[in-house]
C-alpha cells in the first residue's frame, strides 16, 4: 500500500466531522526521506502555548529538491534547537492539493538528533514508484513549529513558534531573503539566511 493511499484512508477518518479543530488533527511520523506516515503520541497534550521563553528556535530552514528520470521530490527542512530535553518537535503544517488529490493538514514529528536537536524534512511534491509513475503535488500553505515538554506536574505543554501571531508561510519565510545555494548532485538545497523572520526566536535567544 502506497503512502498515499495510507494517508487518504487515515484523513478519510476526519470526514465525519464538520470542522477540525487544532486538537482533531492527525499526526504524522516523518521518515529518513521526507515521507511520512499516520502516527500516535504516547501522551496526551493538555495545554497549548506560544514560545516565550527561549524554550527553543529554529536554527536552519532550506527547501530543496532531487530528481532522476521521471522520479522527483521537493522538501522542507529545519533544524530545530532546544533549550532542555523535549518529547517531541515537530511541525504544523497544511499543503494543498495542486493535482486534484485531498489536502492534508495535520502535525509532522521530526527525528531527534540529539538531546536538545531534531531535524525536520517534509515532502510537498514526490513520485510514487509503481507499474505508473504516480505524481503527488501539494503546495505549502503555511505551518509553525512546536516542542512538546513534560512540566514537574507531570503535564504536557506543546510550545508554538509562529511568525508573530499568525503561521508562517512560504512567502514569509524566504520573500526576497538572501538565500545560500547547495549541490546535492541530483539537486539542490536553498537556505534562507538572516534577516528571515523564521529566526526571530534564534536571535532574541542567544
């Protein structure tokens, strides 16, 4: 079963509801590759919050892209530094259907690289391998990041990074930033640079 068809029958689940509120919202483990795949929370999150107290900060954020042949993918990707020891980080995110397909909306859970460092890749556009080369296009709508931190209470905080009080957005992110260009041979990898309002939180920290 294709990781598309996975998705749709998960987000299919949502239907029956009228709206989705923050809380309904599916979760999302991020794979290796920018893929990624219904998942679930060994806790239950019971309040959310704005970062603001350097609890942390994006330290890197890029899109990038690879292709070979007819086999394509097209990222983002953040480096995600932390104060203390988190549960999780992740992402909010929303990506629109551009080729017909559903929507997906929900939260990414990236990998941990070290006690206080997670990276997060998320695809937006891939190629699905089979007896047809299957395109799944989507465009980001917007998305913020959050931490996930268990309090002396024992209750869990989910701590948000937004562009002030609204998400932020492709075009907010890089606009016309400075961005640093690398070759990943099959493709390539943008970094936004500074003065990007996705390192606010870096610079009001350090």
């Amino acid at each position: 079963m294709n990781q598309y068809l996975i998705l749709s029958l998960f987000l299919a689940c949502l239907s029956f509801y009228s709206s989705i509120t923050l809380a309904e919202l599916p979760t999302f483990k991020i794979a290796h590759d920018g893929s990624f795949s219904p998942s679930g929370l060994s806790y239950t999150v019971s309040i959310n919050r704005d970062a603001l107290n350097c609890e942390f900060y994006v330290d890197s954020f890029a899109k990038g892209n690879l292709s070979h042949g007819s086999a394509y993918r097209s990222w983002v990707g953040a480096d995600i530094k932390t104060q203390r020891e988190v549960l999780s980080a992740g992402m909010y995110a929303k990506m629109k259907s551009i080729n017909n397909g559903q929507d997906i909306e929900g939260y990414f859970l990236g990998d941990m690289l070290s006690d206080k460092a997670y990276k997060i890749q998320l695809n937006y556009e891939w190629t699905e391998q089979g007896v047809y080369v299957i395109a799944r296009n989507f465009e980001l709508d917007h998305f913020a990041f959050f931490v996930d931190v268990r309090r002396d209470d024992s209750s869990v905080h989910r701590i948000w990074l937004k562009n002030g009080n609204q998400d932020f957005t492709m075009e907010s992110v890089f606009g016309h930033y400075p961005t640093y260009e690398r070759s990943i041979g099959l493709g390539m990898v943008s970094y936004v640079l500074d003065p990007s309002p996705v390192y606010n939180q870096k610079h009001n920290c350090r």
